[in-house]
C-alpha cells in the first residue's frame, strides 16, 4: 500500500489473444490463485495451450521439477517443441510435494496426517521454513505446546531472524504459563524487529494471563 500508489500501472491487464500458438503451461491445480489465473487469466487468449497439471507442485514450480530431477529434461524438451510428460512416481523425490500435501491436510483439519507430511518434508530438507511453519500449526492445533516449544527453540536455531517462529515460540510459552519466559522473547523480539502488532497482541494476552493469575493468588 505505500509503494503502489507511487507508480503508473502501464501493462495490459489481459494478455493478446492468440489462437494460433500452443504454449506449454506447467503449474499446480490445486494452488487455488495460480489454479484461477490459468483458467480466467491465460487459457482464454491462449485456446490451444498444452497444460501439465502438477497436484501440489506449489505456486514456484521450477523449485518442485529440479527437486523431482526432471527440470533440465523440461527445458530441453521445450526448447525442441515437444510437452514434457509428467512422470507422478518422481514426487516423492520432492520435499515441497509432501509440503504442499500438508497444507491442504491442515487446511482440512487432518492435523496428524499434516504433522506426519510435515515431518517428512522436513526429513528431506530440515531448513526448509514453510515445512517448519506447518509443522508447528500442526502441533498449536493439536494443542501439543511442549512440542511447540521445543520445535521452535530448535527451528529458531536453524532459522534465527525469522519473526514468526518466535511467535510461536511466545505462543507456546503463554500456553505453558511459563510468563517470565514469555516476557524475555517478547521484549527481544520487540527489540529485534519493532513494535510489530501481532507481538503487541501477545504482549496483551500475556498481561491478562498475568492479572489472572494475580487474581487467584489474591483470593487463595
């Protein structure tokens, strides 16, 4: 919203239509704005394209063929005129598929298959943020904030200067009532990236878990 407003937007907001060329057009059906883009944004000016729909490949595809170690056999087939086929057996070989996978598992409140596919997408590549990410929403929901916990402090370690695992991490601490640790990753983190809203938001949380508990040693 700051930056926009300074520019002229100078594109055409629809692509030439074109009927007589046949794009190939590699992407992930179930990415739900990549998924809408192709089908309101491309097909109708490109009626003849060649899709190859790649089930969980994510929104950056390119990442997901050379995990699968098929991206130079694309491009190459590209460049001679000819579709790519889309081998499904070489998904496993990708830990952004059993990411992707668990997103949607989560998105449908199968949390332990998402855990799981979490766990094995971080199996293949234990830095990878999104798969940390997902797993601790798996956790949160199943309300394991031990687990949560010390994922996070082990995440933090692997992915220091990231906001968000250390919301989880304050997340788990308030859960777990231990405050005084809840206070001291709040205020670094305050003093490491700003009074950001959603770390306000849990300073208020944890000062109304702190009047509680006040309030029931004054009237034990």
């Amino acid at each position: 919203t700051k930056i926009i407003p300074k520019y002229t937007m100078k594109h055409n907001l629809s692509l030439p239509y074109n009927k007589d060329i046949e794009p190939i057009i590699v992407y992930d059906p179930k990415n739900a704005l990549d998924n809408k883009y192709i089908k309101g944004g491309v097909l109708p000016f490109f009626p003849n394209a060649k899709l190859i729909k790649i089930p969980y490949g994510g929104h950056g595809i390119a990442p997901h063929l050379l995990k699968m170690g098929v991206l130079k056999k694309y491009v190459i087939s590209f460049i001679n005129n000819k579709t790519p086929y889309y081998d499904r057996k070489l998904k496993i070989k990708s830990n952004i598929y059993f990411r992707n996978l668990g997103s949607e598992c989560l998105k449908h409140n199968k949390l332990k298959w998402a855990l799981n596919l979490a766990e094995i997408s971080l199996g293949m590549l234990s830095s990878d943020l999104n798969a940390i990410k997902l797993k601790l929403k798996a956790l949160k929901r199943l309300n394991k904030y031990q687990e949560v916990c010390e994922f996070a402090k082990y995440s933090i370690g692997l992915v220091p200067n990231n906001l968000d695992l250390r919301l989880y991490l304050i997340d788990a601490y308030i859960e777990l009532n231990q405050f005084e640790n809840a206070k001291n990753e709040i205020k670094y983190v305050t003093k490491s990236f700003g009074q950001k809203k959603n770390v306000l938001k849990r300073q208020k949380i944890l000062n109304e878990k702190l009047i509680l508990e006040l309030e029931k040693l004054q009237n034990s």
